[in-house]
C-alpha cells in the first residue's frame, strides 16, 4: 500500500530499486498463493480418499450381506457355500412333506420361492398313500396314525413317506418319536448279545413261562419242569421277552445296554434333511428296569418312524448306519442351484458278524416267527419269491395298541435292497398291520424295479 501512496504523491517514474520491489512482492504473492493452492489441493484429495475408501467400505459390506442372504449359484461340480446350505435347510418344514404325490415341489424359502427336488420314488408314494386312503375310507377298521418310511439301502434316499394323523392331519408321523419302541429294540439288544458277549443265532437260552409276558419270576435261573430251552434266532423270531430281558440283565447290565441304544442313534440328534427329535431312551438301576428295556416291554423307549428304518441299514450295509436324506436339491427362483444332496459317510455301529446273525434273525421273524402271518405265501409271490426278505415286528397294547414292523427286502442277484418302517397305532378294531403296509412297499418297489 505504501508504494502505491508514494505513486501518487511522486510523479517520477519507478526506478530500478521500486521495479525490484514491485517484482519481489509479486513473488511473494505468487509464492503465498501457490503454497494456498497446494494445502486447498492436499485437502482436497485427502478428503476426497477418505471418502472413496468409505464408499467402498461399504459396498464390501453390502456385499458380503447380499451374499450370504443370495448364495452364489453351484457350478457342475457341486460346489456350494456349506452354512448357506445348511441355513436354507433348517427352513424347511416337515409339514411341507406329508404325503407329497410327485418328487417336486415349490415353497418360500428365506423369501424366495424355490423347487424343492426330493428322491420320492412316485409309483411306491402312491400305491402307499392309495392304500392308506381305501383303510381310512372303512370307517370300522380306521387307525389313529399311521407312519411309513422306505429308504434306499446303499444310499439312505428317503424313497417313501407316508403320514397320517386323525388328531392332527398336518402332524408328520413319520419323523415323530412319539411311538413306544416295544420289541422293535430287540434289535439293540440281540446286537449287543453278539458283539460284547458272543453269542450267535445257534446260542442257546432258557426261559419259563410264557413267551410274551416278562414276570419277574421268569427272569431267575431256574431247572423247573417248564423250563424251555431255545436258540437266540428262535427267541428273536418268535420275540420271547423273558430270553432277551434275562440277557438284559445276566449279559449286557445298565452300561452296555446303553452303550448299544446310543451307538444305534438313541438320545442323539438325527441327521436328516427335516427336523427329527430324537429316540429316547432310559435304563435304571433297577434289573428288572434293565429286562423291561431290553426287551422292549415297556411304553417308556420311544422312537421315530424314520430312525425304525435308520437301524435296518446296518444290517445291510456290514454293520455301518446310513443316515437318511429325502431333499436331493433346492433350485431358487433364477434356476440356481442353491442346495445339492452330498452323500453321508455310513457310520459303524457294530460289527460285520452282528449284522449277518442279525440278517438271519430276521430272515427268521419272515419264515417262521411272528411275521410268517402277514407274509404268507411271499416264497410263491411272483416278485417277493425271489427277494430275502427279513423283519422285526413289535406291538404293545396300551389303549390304544401300537404296532410295528421293520424290515428289508434284497434281491440277491443284484444285491439292490430296501429297508421298510411301519407303525399303526389301532383304534378300537384292527385294521391293516404294520407288516402288510411293509409288504406292499416291497412288491411295488421291485415290482418296478424290474421292469425300469
């Protein structure tokens, strides 16, 4: 400003000195300015980072939530985000599975509506549902529920389901482990009779008494002149309680009992595709508590239409459980493939001899124990004559009265097999058994088999 002043208080002209003053300010200004522009631009790009990296943060984090609620689609190979996969199968509804008539179906799923593709085999589904619906046409002979399951053997494919409930007609009986176990846990029992003290079909055993009752008279080693001697493949067939509640007591006790109904998946989470309670089971202190258990005459031991058909498996597959699976997989709504059924390594639950003497013990229950009735005339039927066919069968009368069967069907000349679970729970009169549903399933299955 001062130079400025003198401007105009001298008329002279700048010299040199004021030319090189001017200069020098001007300089300065420059130099003021430029290091202004530099911190404005240092600003600027620092603000501008900030900014870029948090946008960016937070498409990453948007990102990564669309993926984890949108898995990725499955490649070919069957690649697939496991938890993702696992989620969208607890959505599932056991429900949504009562008595479906073809292998597809569409439901919401975690708010998309998705094709849940299943391994129903459709011939077996209907001819079972078809017969379960002319029984409960005939109001006399209706029943109170109903459960059947056939699985695949070799793979554990859940290939029919059929429930019903007249209380409840939503209910699935068939993962439900509402139904006494009753002498269908002889099984267990004769397996640990092998395994852990050696025993095979030829043992033989003593009992008093009748067969069917389990007085605790008849648990005490006595030589009275109605003492009866059997093999264990008879006392199986034929499902003598007083024979596998002493080997309850004498041979097994509370700690191997035990250890057998565990290892054969009871009080222990199914692994399956649906929601499945598990089996239940308690064994006290008490020997005549550990003869009621053993031999399955008690209402306490409960078990589940499905796990029935789980501990078939071992039987046939060397004595290794399948674990079962019924979803084969899950397409959402752009035709991706959001889920795909991975096979279940078999587990071992005993041994390879048990699992032949129990083959035979069953075989035994078909051809001349307590199913030999409703499986009469199979050695001359055109498609069972030519399958080995074996079974447990187990009932307990409790108003209402619980019956079982569980079994398997092999063709021995392809060794293809089937395992079949059926429970009814009878009303005032009997209606169609237990085993006659098992029969049914095992003529259509093969029936068709050979034919496809």
């Amino acid at each position: 400003m001062k130079l400025f002043s003198r401007k105009k208080q001298s008329p002279r002209r700048p010299n040199w000195r004021d030319y090189q003053e001017i200069l020098k300010n001007q300089r300065r200004r420059q130099s003021r300015l430029k290091t202004v522009f530099v911190k404005f631009a240092l600003i600027v790009l620092t603000i501008t980072a900030v900014g870029y990296g948090l946008v960016q943060g937070a498409v990453m984090i948007a990102s990564k939530t669309q993926q984890q609620e949108n898995p990725p689609a499955v490649g070919k190979t069957g690649f697939r985000q496991e938890n993702s996969s696992k989620k969208l199968l607890s959505c599932l509804d056991g429900k949504s599975f009562v008595n479906i008539r073809k292998p597809a179906f569409t439901t919401e799923l975690e708010g998309r509506i998705c094709r849940v593709e299943t391994s129903i085999d459709s011939c077996l589904q209907k001819a079972l549902l078809s017969k379960v619906e002319e029984m409960m046409a005939r109001e006399k002979y209706t029943s109170r529920c109903i459960g059947i399951v056939v699985l695949s053997a070799e793979t554990g494919r859940v290939l029919s389901m059929v429930s019903f409930d007249r209380q409840n007609p939503t209910h699935n009986t068939c993962i439900s482990d509402q139904f006494p176990a009753a002498s269908i846990f002889k099984i267990i029992t004769a397996a640990a009779a092998v395994d852990a003290r050696g025993l095979n079909s030829d043992s033989l055993v003593t009992y008093s008494g009748q067969k069917h009752t389990l007085y605790r008279g008849q648990l005490k080693e006595t030589n009275k002149r109605y003492t009866h001697t059997i093999s264990l493949e008879d006392s199986f067939a034929q499902s003598v309680n007083p024979v596998f509640g002493k080997i309850g007591i004498e041979l097994l006790g509370k700690e191997k009992i035990e250890d057998y109904a565990v290892r054969f998946g009871f009080n222990k989470p199914v692994d399956f595709d649906l929601p499945v309670k598990p089996s239940y089971i308690v064994v006290g202190e008490e020997p005549y508590n550990q003869a009621e258990i053993a031999s399955g005459f008690n209402t306490s031991t409960t078990i589940s239409p499905l796990h029935g058909a789980m501990i078939v498996t071992t039987v046939l597959n060397e004595g290794k459980m399948r674990m079962p699976t019924i979803v084969e997989s899950i397409i959402g709504p752009d035709n991706q493939i959001l889920y795909k059924r991975s096979d279940h390594s078999a587990q071992r639950v005993i041994s390879e001899k048990a699992s032949r003497e129990l083959y035979r013990m069953m075989q035994a229950t078909i051809a001349g124990g307590t199913a030999q009735k409703q499986f009469k005339g199979y050695d001359r039927h055109e498609v069972l004559k030519d399958l080995h066919i074996g079974g447990k069968t187990g009932s307990i009368n409790n108003n209402p009265r619980f019956d079982w069967f569980v079994g398997f069907a092999r063709d021995p000349r392809t060794r293809h097999a089937i395992v079949v679970s059926a429970v009814v729970v009878h009303e005032q009169f009997i209606g169609e058994r237990a085993g006659e549903y098992a029969k049914l399933a095992m003529e259509t299955f093969f029936s068709n088999f050979s034919k496809g």
